[in-house]
C-alpha cells in the first residue's frame, strides 16, 4: 500500500491556459474515493493501490471537485467559505496537481 502525504509544498507555479485542468469543470476519478479516516485525523484519498494522506486544503478543494463547477467558481467559493484571498495560484497548482496524479478529470 502506497502512503502519500500532500502538503502542496512540491507544487510548481505556473500560469492558467485553456489547456490546463484550471479551465474545465473537474471531479474525482472514479477509481478514487475521498473519505474521513478517523484513525489517521485527516481525509484521505482511497485507491485500489492505496492511499494518499491530504491536508485540510487538499481535502476542501477536492471536495468542492465534482464536475459542477468551474475552478473559478470553485476558487470564489473557498475564498468565501475560509476569508482568504486571494487563492487562485494555489488552488489551481492543486487542480494540476491533482489532475497529473490522476485524481481528477473532466466531467
């Protein structure tokens, strides 16, 4: 089993293009499921390979990823919900990282 932890500390900058996965309306894969684990404290993302171990931030985007919204609306509503701006360079270095892994894809 595979134990990953995701702090967003590898993430690389970049800009947002239509090509990026910032520009389509992302979900979960459906080879992945996002749970509470009480016995780590954390979500988690569950896989037939194992598990990735996700930070709060993590945890609240990919929860907000479920095809039916776009990642600026996904961005408004994570400002909004933890008073923070802005936060779209972090959220979107996430989605692409999220997306590269697999995590995510297009509805």
């Amino acid at each position: 089993m595979v134990d990953e932890r995701c702090d967003g500390k590898s993430l690389r900058r970049h800009t947002m293009t239509t090509d990026s996965p910032c520009a389509d309306r992302p979900r979960l894969n459906d080879h992945y499921r996002l749970q509470w684990e009480p016995a780590q404290e954390a979500f988690v993302l569950l896989y037939p390979e194992g598990m990735v171990r996700l930070n709060q931030s993590a945890a609240a985007i990919l929860q907000r990823c479920d095809g039916s919204r776009t990642v600026p609306e996904l961005i408004a509503d994570l400002e909004q919900a933890f008073s923070k701006t802005p936060l779209e360079r972090e959220v979107c270095d996430f989605v692409e990282f999220a997306a590269r892994n697999g995590w995510l894809k297009k509805p």
